[in-house]
C-alpha cells in the first residue's frame, strides 16, 4: 500500500462490531479521535522558578457521529434506542467501534479503534421549512480509550 500525502478526510468507514464485515460509510462526519494528557501542576518548596506539570491520565472527547436520519431498522439506531430510551432497564452493551480513513480505491489507509463505546448523546439538527438540506441526526459515543491500529 502506498501513503498518499496528503491523506483525503472525505472518505471514511465504520464498524460498530469486532469481526464484522460490514462497515457503515453513511456518515457525513466523524470526528473526537483526539486524546490529551491531563496534568496537575506541583509547587515544590523553595523552587519559585518553575512549577512542575505531572501527569494524571489521558482524557478522550466523544466520537461524534453525524448523518442523514437513518431507517429505524438501523443497527446503529437499534443500539441507540436501546440505551437512550431503555431507561437502564437493560444492561448497556458496550461496543468496539472502528473507524478506518480509506483512500479513493476504498483501501484502508489509517485505522482508529475505541474500546467500549456506548451511546450518550443522540440529537435530531433543526428542520427549517425556508431550507432544502437533508435531515441530519447527530450521535455521541463515549469510550473507554482509543488507538490508532495503522
């Protein structure tokens, strides 16, 4: 496989189970692959030229999902409603979420996992009568920790 300079941004998959062979490349946009090391500044005694940044751990924003308003057979949509309208009646299944930034041919050119990802956010964008733009939906999924695979 050879790497493209610049990588294209417009051409992109997911997966929202381990194994599967079907990757889901409805979305409009996909983005929260960003990870910071959180720190906390220590003040040593006697030492007034500097404070010490030490670190705690990594902090990951949401994966933020957003497409067209999908069919209510949709996976996806099943998982979703499962967990924001199940009123936590079920036990929540965390899922293992691939994204996979592809080249024009569809080859895999990056890959990005998030282990135990799990809904927490699901909106519907404005409707606007005076507009002609597709129904958007927008869906979070907040996940235990991500890698970047290649």
């Amino acid at each position: 496989m050879m790497d493209e300079y610049p990588l294209p941004a417009f051409h992109f998959g997911l997966r929202f189970a381990p194994g599967s062979k079907d990757v889901d490349a409805s979305f409009q946009d996909a983005g929260g692959v960003d990870s910071e090391m959180e720190t906390e500044p220590y003040h040593e005694g006697g030492e007034n030229r500097f404070v010490y940044m030490l670190p705690k751990g990594v902090k990951n924003p949401r994966l933020t999902l957003k497409r067209g308003i999908a069919a209510l057979n949709s996976p996806l949509v099943q998982w979703c409603k499962a967990v924001l309208e199940g009123d936590l009646a079920v036990r929540i299944k965390p899922k293992s979420v691939q994204l996979f930034l592809l080249d024009a041919d569809g080859q895999v050119l990056r890959h990005w996992s998030f282990e135990d990802a799990y809904p927490v956010h699901w909106t519907v964008d404005e409707f606007h009568s005076t507009k002609n733009e597709v129904a958007l939906e927008k869906i979070e999924l907040n996940y235990t920790f991500s890698k970047r695979e290649m």
